[in-house]
C-alpha cells in the first residue's frame, strides 16, 4: 500500500480600510494610500506596477517615479508598504503616515494622528476604492489541509511468472571470506593545491561579543529607556568611522578595534559575496550627474533630465551620511552605526562601521543599519535600546520600528538615543562635481 500526502503554505496579507475620499488600491504584499491623482492612466500604470512587476524590480521606485511625475514633484499624500520578501519597507510622501502596531501597518494621510480614532471596517482583497485609512496585516503562514489518502492495493502475481526460487540457487555458496583489496591510486597533491585550513573566528570576529566585558559596560539585553536630560553627542565626540580596506588581513589580526575596517576571511559554509559592482539603470543630467531614469529631475543637482536611453553603470554614491562632528560617510555601501557596530546577517557587502562613543550606553553596540538597495537609501533600527526617530524634510518625526525598512529622503535626519544625529545629504558637495 502506498500513502501520499502534499502540504501547501501560503502567507497571507489580510487588509481592511475605512471609506473615504483618498485612494487605496494594493494586492497582496503592496499596498498604497495616496492623494486621488484624478487621471486614470496613472492610477492604471500604478495597478500594472504593482500586479506585474517581477519579483527581482524595486517596486517603490516604479510607483515613486510615477507619482512624481503625476504630480510634477512629491504627491500631497502617499503611504506605501511593501512586505514582500520577508520584510517590511514603508514609505511616506506629503501627509501620508505608516504607523506600526504589532504586526499590522496603519496607512493614513493625517501626518500622523491617532491611529486609533477609526478603525478600519471593510475588508479587500485586492484592487483599487475610495478610503481614508488602510490596514495591512501579514498572517502567519497557513498550510493547507492534506489532500485524501490515496491507497493503492498491489494486484496479485500474473500466472507464468516466477513464484519461487530453485533450490539449485538457495544451495549456491560463495568464495570463502572476504573480498580482495581492490588496489589504490593515490596522487601527490602539490603544496599550492593543499586546502587551506577552516578559517576559525574569534570571539572578536564574532559580531556582539566581547573578548573582555570590561571593555563594555552596556547590557546585552535593553530594558529601559533614555534619560530625558541625557547629553546629546555634539562635535567633539569621540566617533570613530572605520571604512572597510580592499584587501584581507590575516586571521590573527582580527579585531575590529585597530583603527581601520577589514574584510575578514568568509566562515565555513558561507559562499562568498558575488563578484564585480552592483549596477543600476542610469541616465545623466547636462552635469554629467547619473540620476535614476525614474525621475524627470538630477538627484544632485535638480536639473531638469533630457530624453535619453537608459544604459546600465556601476552604482555612484547615493551621498552621504553627515555626522554631528562634521564628518560624511559615503553611502558607496551600507553602514551600520553602535557603541561596537559589526556587518548585520545578511549582509551582501562590508558596509562602513561607524563607532558611536561608548559612555552613551542608550546608543547600543548595533543600533542603525543603512542600506542600499538599486537606486534606494532605507534605514533599518536593529533592535536598539534607545529607538531611533526619522524626520523626514518638513514633516513630523516618526520612530523607527525595530527592523523595518524605511526609505530615506535626501535631508532626513535619523536620531539614535535622542543623544545623536545624522543627516542624509545628497548633493554636489557631497558626491562630487
């Protein structure tokens, strides 16, 4: 008797919303509320966008490309989330608000208001209505209910085939003992082919733990909050940014706190990043600026983009990150920002380590990650004990929830602890030219 059994899993994103005059439209893991644009192409190629695009595109530059030029600059209110991937990305435009509670994201055009007042009564599964607030909720992974059993009786032995063996074969004996050796050939191996032995990280490769407790006095684990009259950490602090170096060092010199960033050998099991620099589609102002062809504007200096043909280049600097003490860490990569910053899991390149003053114990050992991803900016709090607030160019302050990706305009400032900030830049002083 032979027994099948196949089991499907599925997450589900479960989205309800009040009726209003705005517009909400989304399917599955992307999900907008924004400003009725009152043209119906636009509102058809952000349907398109958002039901065809492959699942390798970056979706929010699409629909971000298309509202601006819909509203020839930012649209008065947008909230967008996309949980695809595994993760959540949020974006905010004009009054648009995403408002984290638990699982759930609150989409709104209020800028921001209690995100309790309505609550969201109507249920869509996908498509595009009139609405004031949306909520999106990611389900847990549900597995469908096994199909039936399918039992299948052997049928009996047909006549005329053999149903017993001969007894000239049951009494066959074979040769006494055990098998010969069979010979083997063994091939010098040269000294360059010799394997190298399996890199072993030190505890201090080992990113959140310490080779002596006493160099940190933070807690591992955060319990409490900042104190309201903490000093912030203005000029003259004592920030460390160590950039990675091109080249490897050897396995005894690893620790991250001799004054300079290393790439450190891969641990075993852990295939090596891919080659070469990761590319984008570029176009170029008359500055000779490479802007994403998604907007009709340089990302540098403004000037308006000529008609062109996209062509692929390797990805510039998407600007830099200004510190209180003045300096810019340049955003050719991630960085990851804490008391004792080290690469986040996942990570697909050695981002830049900036080291936050140790004394300022409410900023913890891993606290900010940035991120690039194609022509995007995202900001990531990782967990930290004293939260991180994103402020957005005029308006009002958010705080980061823990792992969230948030994109990043350029002039937004991100405050760790509110003991210190940092501020996006893009601009000619920053990239160069």
């Amino acid at each position: 008797m032979w027994t099948g059994e196949h089991e499907e899993a599925a997450v589900v994103v479960e989205t309800t919303y009040v009726p209003g005059h705005d517009l909400l439209l989304g399917t599955g893991d992307h999900w907008i509320l924004m400003t009725d644009p009152g043209d119906e192409d636009v509102v058809s190629a952000l349907w398109e966008t958002l039901t065809t695009a492959p699942a390798s595109a970056s979706v929010v530059e699409q629909v971000l490309a298309l509202l601006e030029k819909a509203f020839d600059g930012d649209p008065p209110g947008l909230a967008l989330v996309d949980m695809s991937g595994g993760s959540s990305t949020a974006v905010s435009r004009g009054r648009g608000h995403v408002r984290v509670v638990g699982p759930s994201r609150i989409l709104s055009l209020d800028g921001g208001a209690d995100a309790a007042e309505l609550a969201p009564v109507r249920r869509l599964v996908g498509g595009v209505v009139a609405a004031s607030r949306a909520e999106v909720r990611p389900v847990t992974s549900r597995v469908a209910p096994p199909p039936a059993s399918i039992s299948t009786a052997l049928p009996p032995p047909a006549e005329g085939l053999i149903d017993g063996i001969p007894d000239e074969i049951l009494a066959a004996k074979g040769p006494e003992g055990p098998p010969p050796p069979r010979p083997r050939r063994v091939r010098a191996t040269p000294a360059a082919e010799q394997p190298a032995a399996p890199y072993a990280a030190s505890p201090a490769a080992v990113p959140g733990h310490d080779t002596d407790p006493r160099q940190d006095t933070g807690p591992l684990l955060d319990t409490t909050d900042p104190g309201q009259h903490l000093p912030r950490i203005e000029e003259g602090g004592h920030t460390t940014i160590r950039p990675s170096a091109p080249a490897p060092h050897a396995a005894g010199d690893v620790d991250d706190h001799d004054g300079s960033t290393v790439n450190r050998p891969a641990q075993p099991g852990v295939p090596p990043p891919q080659g070469g620099p990761v590319t984008v589609l570029a176009v170029h102002c008359p500055q000779g600026h490479p802007t994403t062809p998604a907007r009709p504007a340089c990302r540098v200096c403004h000037q308006p983009v000529a008609p062109q043909e996209p062509r692929w280049i390797p990805r510039p600097m998407l600007g830099g990150l200004r510190l209180p003490t003045g300096e810019v860490v340049p955003l050719d990569r991630g960085v990851v920002l804490g008391r004792k910053p080290a690469p986040v899991d996942g990570s697909h390149d050695w981002p830049h380590l900036v080291h936050l003053p140790r004394d300022h114990t409410f900023v913890s050992r891993m606290h900010l990650q940035i991120e690039l991803a194609g022509w995007d900016v995202l900001a990531r709090d990782l967990g930290s004990r004293g939260g991180t607030m994103l402020t957005p160019p005029g308006r009002p302050p958010q705080r980061l929830a823990a792992g969230e990706a948030y994109v990043l305009e350029p002039g937004s400032t991100l405050d760790l602890a509110d003991v210190y900030e940092v501020r996006f830049e893009v601009g000619p002083a920053v990239v160069g030219r």
